[in-house]
C-alpha cells in the first residue's frame, strides 16, 4: 500500500536525494560540460557548429561535416563554491552555515566520429548529461534538511547520420544510461546523529536523440537537437532509523525521472575572421513530478511532490581566427533555474545564473589541434526556508540564505587520422 504521509523515511529520502545543486552547476542538476570548444563560446551554437566530434553530445546531424576520422577527448575541472548560511529554530536551534558544500570534480568525456562515405558517418560517445554530489562536514547542524548525496551518470551514445543533400544532414543516436548512487541522511549530532538514511544502489535505462542541420547559406547553419528522457529504476541496499534499524541492511529501490533536453541554435560566419553563435536550450524539468522510494518490509513510500518547472538557457558566443594556428572563443549564457521561490529549500538551493566564457584553440598541425577553455559561473543568492516536522518532539525550521558559484577549466585533445 502507498503511503502519503511525511514520515521519517520520507523526509529522509528526500533529504538525501536531493542534498544540493548540482556538481557542475547547471540548472537542476544537469551537467553541460561537454567540450572545451563549447565552453569557450558558454556553449552558444553547439547544435550548428562542426568543429570536432564532441557534435555527437550536441547535435549528431554534425558528423557529416566531418570528413576524416576524428577522436576528441576533453577534461573538465568544476571548482564550485556553494555555501549556505542561516539559523534553525525550534528543536535544537542554531546556526545553520557551511562553505564547500559542493566538492571539486574531474568531468571526463570522449567521441569518435568515422565518416562511411560521403554521405553516412558513424560515431560513438561517452560523457553524462546529469550529475550531483554534497559533502557536508560531520558537525553539520543541519543534517535532518541535507546531508551527504552522490549521483553518477555515463551514457553510452552510439550515433548515425544521414547528408540528405548539400544543404541538411539527419542525426540518430541510441543512449545507454548507467547510474549510480550513495545518500545519506542523519540528526544532527545534539540528537545523538544517528543515520535516519543510508542508500546506495546503481541502475540503468535506455533512451535515443535525434538531429537535425541546415545550412541556409554559405555562411550560416542551423541546428536542432532533442533528446528523450529517462527514468531510472536506482536499487540497491537501505539501512538506518527511518527503516527500523542501523545495522540491518533491507533491499530499496528508488525512481529517478531524468528531463528530456532539446536545442536550438545558430552560427553565421559575419567575415573571414569572425563567426557569431547563439542557441537556446530547453529542459524538460516539469518531467521531474515527484519522488517515490520503495522499502524491503516497509513498502512504497511517497516522498515528495515536486514543483519543477521547465526551464531555459540562453547563449551568445562569437569565435575569432586571430591567425591561421589560433582561435580565440568567448560567450555569455543565462540560465534559468527550474525551481520557483516559494518551493526552493535547503536541500535544493537552486537559483539563476550567469555563465562568463572564453577559451582558445592551438592548432598543432592539420591533424592535431588543442582546445581549452574558463568559464566563471555567478549564481544569485538566494533566500530559503524550510520546515522539517517528521519526528515528533523534534521539529525545527531553517531560515537563511545559499548562493552556489563555480569556476570550469577544460581541455580538450582533438585528433584526426
């Protein structure tokens, strides 16, 4: 039978689940950190720009403009700095404040695009689309709202693409999503900090995307790109006292509703040096319903209802050939955060934010080319309030404040052969 009530084990999950932003500090949890060349435009005109085969993360009708066999490979260094700071009242009141919530993280990706012949290419990637990771100290008073969470994801993305004619090129691609996961939740250690939760577990789903380009004349290109959602069966083992014990291990299992992602964009070369991009992304974070855990002995647990809306990212960017070994890339993107004021928490301190890009490409020879790239990313400081009230005796509030910032440095070994 489905519970509908906010028991321990339900703000428990919830808490854990959802314990902060994301790692590389998209909206939601979403990671768009790809490719260094895009990083260095924030990403602007990656569904119409064929500069290496990272295009099979962005739009697979690209590969088509690849005429050698072409392996890229990036490394993306994420240095966030998430911080909240507010007070708790109530049960065990103080001051709620910690820096660092976010660790640094290496973001690894790698793509190969093989051109058949002149019209079909074959191409192969692996990189993730969503990610998260919390680490909060162990002294942490705010433990019942957010503790400690991990969310790994790798997708497998085989693609295919089509050149119908000299003008627009088709892209499939079929996705292999493997996740895995660790949450934990605890009392604050006034309360004795026991763990409430503690879930680990791993999962996998299958999913497809689709492209398109369209090259409107010499000097422009347009794409469009859509890929499906997933929805994630995580399972694995459960204890602590929101399941009745903290040393007996009960089987668990959670769903994890991933967004449908699509794209728009658009790059025109205004002369022999300079070439504009702009694109606008849209996810489909409304998909994000609600969060249901099922529990060994316990059952189905509803968790929470989400409030997750969808949400839209705005990019300019502009690459420049200073001279035939050099580019030189800088862009600004706006992203918008799918969580509204009044449903922001603790746990998911999401907000607003403003990416700052440059980056460069060095060409080694005609084979071999490097890309690197820095993007400052500003979030908004944000207010938040949350009330935990799922133990008797020990109900409390949080009132204050997160802002989450982020420094990304990537590059990126581009080889052709």
């Amino acid at each position: 039978m489905t519970k509908f009530v906010k028991s321990p084990l339900s703000i428990a999950l919830a808490s854990a689940l959802l314990a902060t932003t994301n790692t590389a500090m998209a909206a939601g949890f979403q990671i768009g950190e790809h490719s260094a060349a895009s990083i260095g435009r924030a990403n602007a005109g990656d569904g119409a720009i064929a500069g290496d085969a990272s295009v099979i993360a962005s739009n697979p009708a690209l590969m088509t403009q690849l005429k050698q066999p072409t392996l890229s490979a990036a490394i993306n260094y994420v240095e966030p700095d998430v911080a909240i700071d507010g007070e708790k009242t109530g049960a065990f009141a103080s001051t709620v404040s910690q820096g660092d919530v976010v660790p640094s993280v290496v973001i690894p990706s790698i793509f190969y695009v093989h051109p058949i012949n002149e019209k079909v290419s074959l191409g192969i990637g692996a990189f993730t689309n969503f990610g998260l990771e919390s680490q909060y100290d162990d002294d942490f008073t705010g433990s019942e709202f957010a503790d400690t969470a991990s969310v790994i994801t790798i997708n497998i993305n085989p693609s295919l693409a089509y050149q119908l004619n000299k003008e627009v090129s088709l892209g499939f691609g079929l996705n292999y999503l493997i996740a895995s996961a660790e949450f934990a939740t605890s009392m604050p250690d006034v309360a004795g900090g026991d763990d409430l939760l503690s879930l680990e577990g791993d999962g996998t789903d299958l999913g497809w995307n689709a492209g398109i380009s369209w090259q409107a004349s010499s000097a422009t290109m347009v794409g469009f790109s859509y890929r499906s959602g997933f929805e994630v069966k995580l399972e694995g083992d459960a204890t602590g006292l929101a399941t009745g014990s903290t040393t007996v291990i009960r089987d668990g299992e959670l769903v994890l509703d991933l967004p449908a992602l699509a794209n728009l964009s658009i790059a025109h070369q205004l002369n022999d040096a300079l070439q504009l991009s702009a694109s606008i992304d849209y996810t489909q974070w409304s998909a994000f319903e609600k969060l249901e855990g099922d529990i060994d002995g316990i059952g189905t647990v509803h968790i929470k209802d989400e409030y997750w809306e969808d949400s839209y990212r705005y990019s300019i960017g502009a690459t420049y050939q200073l001279n035939p070994a050099v580019k030189l890339r800088a862009g600004l993107a706006y992203d918008e955060s799918p969580v509204e004021a009044e449903y922001r928490s603790l746990s998911i301190p999401d907000s607003n934010r403003v990416w700052y890009s440059t980056g460069a490409n060095f060409a080694v020879n005609e084979m071999f080319d490097i890309d690197v790239a820095y993007a400052y990313i500003d979030g908004e400081e944000v207010d938040v309030t949350e009330e935990f009230n799922s133990v008797p005796g020990l109900e409390s509030t949080f009132t204050g404040t997160s802002e989450g910032n982020a420094n990304i440095v990537s590059v990126q070994l581009n080889t052709r052969f």
